[in-house]
C-alpha cells in the first residue's frame, strides 16, 4: 500500500467507517465491507480518494447481495427435490426409480455413461 494511501486511509476513518455502516446490514458486515475496501485500496497502483472509496464499497455491496439472492434462488429451486418420503410405499417408488434410472445409466454407451456418472455421481 501507498504512502498516500496510508494517510487517507488515517484522515478519512471515520468517514469511511460512517459510509461502510450506512451502507452495511450491522456492524460484522460494516466491518467485512470496510476491510475489504481498503484491501482493495491496497492493490490499487494509482492514487485512492473519496469518491473511488464510496464507489467501491457501494460496488461491495451490491456484489455481495447479488449474490446472496442467486444463493437464496439455488436454495429454493433445490428446496423441493429435498423432501424426504413419509410413506412405505413412497420410500419404495423412490427406490425404484433410483435402481431404474442406475440401469439406464450403466447401459448408456462411452463416454454418455462416464460423462453423467462423473458429473452426478
């Protein structure tokens, strides 16, 4: 890190504490948005001020939150192949599936069948 970015990173604290808790969730994530920031500070090879700090911490963010809504989607597009069965008779069609589907598998030729079991298995 740069001498001057040394010390604007010393003169302008508590400015860029207050921005990373206007724009954070809580403290932790004020924290985390704030070092981040100034890690990135650190890579920078030309001269660092204000509106370069507050572009890249709102940039941070809105990354960050992008995505925790693409996880939050996987999660509930997954949530419904999760459900375990409460039957017998459910818990065997499962079963059932399971041993066709292996018997079509295996009986696909190279490389489909190396292909799908590498990928699923």
């Amino acid at each position: 890190m740069s001498t001057d970015a040394i010390e604007l990173m010393l003169a302008d604290l508590r400015w860029t504490r207050r921005l990373a808790a206007t724009l954070a969730r809580d403290g932790a994530e004020a924290d985390d948005l704030w070092s981040e920031t100034w890690s990135a500070a650190g890579r920078e090879h030309k001269q660092v001020h204000r509106g370069w700090i507050a572009t890249t911490m709102r940039n941070v963010v809105r990354m960050r939150r992008r995505a925790e809504t693409r996880r939050l989607t996987r999660e509930a597009a997954t949530a419904d192949l999760a459900v375990e069965p409460h039957t017998p008779e459910e818990l065997l069609a499962r079963v059932q599936l399971q041993r066709l589907l292996a018997e079509l598998v295996t009986s696909l030729s190279e490389p489909y069948r190396t292909t799908l079991l590498l990928h699923h298995v």
